[in-house]
C-alpha cells in the first residue's frame, strides 16, 4: 500500500527493497523521507545477484502471504543462509559481520547479515498485504517462454564484460547492434559469458521472445546447421529463406556458440546462416568463436558484425 506523502507532495512506498551493493546511505534516505520499512545492503558489504533475488523472492511472497515485514525479512534472510549455493562475495571487513564471518561453515549467515532493515529500531510489525482481497494472481510481465539455458556456476570474474555486452546489445535506433561476435581463444569463458548475457536480458523481460541457444561446436555441414538452429527454435527449417520468413517477427536473441567448426569446414554456410538471421529484422546475433565472423569468412560477406575480443 501507499505511505504518507513525502516532503515533495509525493506518496511514498511503505516497502522500499534495495538490492544494490553498499544501498544503505540510499536506504537512509528514503528513511528520511518517511518511508517506515527499507531493505537495503550493509555499506561494507558486496552482495551476488543471486542472493539478492533469493532475499526478494523470498520477502516479497511472505508479504503476499499476510506476514509482517519483520517475519517476511527474517525468512527471506534464513532463505540466504541456509541457500546451497557456493558462491560468496568478498567481505571487505568480516569485523562487520562478526569474528566467525571468515570461517567456511559461517560465510553463509555473513551473506545473510549483508541485508538490514531499516529503521533498524523499529518494530517492522505492519502486515501491508494483509487485507489483499483474494483472487487469482496474474503476472504483467512474465517471463519469456523461450528460456536460455543455465549459467553455470560460480559465474565470477566476469562481471565488467557481462555489463558492458548488456549495454551494447541494449543499444537502439541508429546504434543498434544486430551482430555481436564475443572472440577469443578457446577455454577463456565465451560459452559461459554468453550464457550469463542471455540470461540477464531474459530474467530482465528485454527479449519479448527469449532466447534461442543453438549449440554449434561440432556442427560442420550446412544440414547439420540449419537443423541445429531449428532444434533451438522449435522450428522446422527446409532451407535458409524459411529461415527469415518464420523469424521476420521474432523478438529475442539467437546464439550461435562455438562456430569454429562451421567456419573451418563450411564457411559458406555459416555466411549464410548469419545472413538469414539477420534478414529477419527484429532479432539480434550474438556469435561466439576464435575469431571475428569477418575475418574467418572474408569477402565482406557478414553485415554490420560487432566483433568484441574476449581475452
């Protein structure tokens, strides 16, 4: 439900969540403002995303289910701390957390500490879904159909790049990026980068369609290819003008992983694999190989490619 109005006249949130690493001075502030309950991360502390959507998941379904916002935030905290996951972010100063923070069996209760709720004196014993009247819940936004598969785990090291190819794929009009080729030498992490691209524009609702992961690293014919990339689609494929023809109003984004082989053993299919992609005008490319599509076919024959070097 709606708060009070704020100094500027403007009815505030009575539930603020912030997942953001070192949120809590912005947290103060909405404090500040009037809001009476905020979830924000501990100013020393980093938080993964992961554990950020496990605590939001976790808060937002015990509020929908009648609980005061204390109990919702003390379940979505024991949710953090006891999550089998065996990822844990840095902790600048375990004196924070505790003396014990360090220590393998308790870095768990540490990511669950990163979470406060502010004002850190108060009750929080308001149960702000409480009088929801029953009825069916229907999602506004759900998640594309077409889902990627899944990052593996622990996904670290990578996160300035997985930015950066999110901004760049994100880009629109005259800036828009249709192909992007994520090169580089084997072993260094494409597959994995490009999965966790994948997922991040899904999970985030940016591809209307999803995505279409087409697993090309022991394809070597052009039947072997257009085949790969209707098993992906869930499509039958006879020829590469059906290819655009199904797609012309697919909104997502297909990645061709580990073209090398293609390259090497047909290049003219894999021009013409791209090509039909991108002949349908609404869907994005996002390619991974040792080398930029236009330097491994040659002759020009890859439209407007966004070669990035992976090193």
């Amino acid at each position: 439900g709606g708060g009070g109005p704020s100094s500027l006249g403007v009815a505030l949130p009575r539930v603020v969540v912030l997942g953001a690493c070192h949120s809590l001075e912005a947290g103060q502030t909405f404090v500040d403002a009037g809001c009476p309950h905020v979830v924000a991360i501990a100013s020393e502390a980093k938080v993964l995303d992961d554990d950020a959507a496990l605590f939001a998941r976790h808060f937002l379904f015990a509020l929908f289910q009648g609980q005061s916002v204390r109990d919702a935030f003390e379940r979505a905290r024991g949710a953090v701390a006891s999550s089998a996951s065996p990822r844990l972010a840095p902790i600048s100063n375990p004196a924070v957390f505790g003396a014990s923070a360090a220590a393998p069996d308790s870095r768990r209760a540490a990511e669950s500490a990163k979470f406060v709720l502010l004002p850190e004196d108060a009750a929080h014993d308001e149960r702000p879904m409480a009088n929801l009247p029953e009825g069916e819940l229907h999602e506004l936004h759900p998640l594309p159909a077409q889902e990627p598969p899944t990052v593996p785990t622990p996904f670290v090291g990578r996160a300035l790049e997985l930015q950066a190819l999110v901004r760049t794929l994100g880009r629109r009009r005259q800036a828009e990026v249709r192909l992007l080729t994520l090169w580089g030498e084997r072993g260094v992490g494409k597959t994995a980068l490009a999965k966790a691209v994948a997922a991040h524009l899904w999970r985030r609702r940016l591809l209307d369609d999803g995505v279409a992961f087409v697993e090309l690293a022991e394809v070597r014919t052009e039947a072997a290819a257009l085949g790969g990339l209707g098993e992906a689609l869930d499509m039958e494929f006879n020829k590469w003008k059906d290819v655009s023809r199904a797609l012309q109003r697919w909104q997502g984004l297909v990645v061709l992983d580990g073209m090398d082989e293609l390259l090497e053993s047909a290049p003219a299919a894999a021009e013409r694999l791209v090509v039909a992609l991108l002949a349908a005008s609404q869907l994005q490319v996002l390619a991974t190989s040792v080398r930029p599509l236009s330097a491994a076919i040659g002759g020009g024959g890859v439209p407007a490619e966004h070669p990035v070097h992976l090193p």
